[in-house]
C-alpha cells in the first residue's frame, strides 16, 4: 500500500513528476545487466557466451 507523504499533499506548488514504465530498467548500465544475467545463468550452471548481434 502506497502511503502519499504529508509534504506533498498539503504543498499546492508540489508536482508529480511520472517516471515511467521503463525507468528502473534503464538506470542499469548495460554492462552491469549483461554481467548480472550471465552470472544468474551461470548459477544454474550453465556456460554462457555471448556475441554482438550484426
């Protein structure tokens, strides 16, 4: 359950501001995610190689 902070509901200037869907999916760098991924897979051993796509 969401609690709304007091701040912002008795501020009438406090605005909004919508991220978006993708906004947590995007802050990961995408070396990081590739390395995340690869050591999950890993972890359920199996090898993993990777190639750029053409």
């Amino acid at each position: 359950m969401l609690h709304p902070r007091p701040e912002l509901l008795c501020d009438p200037k406090a605005h909004f501001i919508d991220l978006g869907p993708d906004f947590y999916d995007n802050r990961i760098a995408p070396e990081r995610k590739k390395r995340n991924h690869v050591r999950q897979l890993e972890a359920l051993r199996y090898r993993v190689t990777l190639e750029p796509a053409a």
